[in-house]
C-alpha cells in the first residue's frame, strides 16, 4: 500500500473521530466561537452539528479531490464555499 495512501486514512480517522467528540459535547474547546464571551448567544447544539458538517464536508472534499484528480483552484473554490455556508448557518441557523 502506497504511504501516502496510508497516511491519508490515518488523517481522516483522526479527523472522524474529532467530529465525533464535537457531537458528542467532548470536542467544545475546539470550537472557536464557544471560547469567546459571545458563547451565549449560540444555540450549543446546532453549532455543533454546523461545525461538524463542515469538517465532514470538507474531509469529503479532499477525498473526492485525491480519488478524480481535480485541479487545485476547484479544491480551494469548494473550501471556500463550504467556509461561507458554514459562516452563514453559524450566524443564522446556530444563533439563539
């Protein structure tokens, strides 16, 4: 098996099991919003849920990218896209 291969998986392990312990309420000091004052004024639970999507998505994103080859500017268009969404439902849907 290809070590590059091999790496990737142990990655995107690594990563599953963060978006795990976000869900899950063991992964909040890794959410950047919940370390500030403004922590308040979030709906814990569904911000949870829009940050663990997005690392998902974004996971998602590099595997599709290694698997068909895309070029580099369509990744960094799909990561800046999943960042605006991700912007824009932690400002709307996650707030109280």
């Amino acid at each position: 098996m290809n070590g590059w291969i091999l790496l990737s998986v142990v990655a995107s392990l690594v990563v599953i099991v963060i978006i795990v312990a976000i869900l899950l309420g063991r992964g909040d000091w890794m959410i950047y919003e919940l370390k500030s004052d403004e922590h308040k004024g979030y709906n814990i639970v569904r911000l949870r849920v829009v940050v663990a999507i997005s690392y998902l998505l974004t996971l998602l994103l590099v595997w599709v990218q290694h698997i068909f080859d895309f070029k580099d500017w369509i990744s960094l268009v799909g990561i800046v896209l999943i960042a605006i969404l991700a912007g824009l439902m932690k400002s709307r849907w996650a707030m109280r």
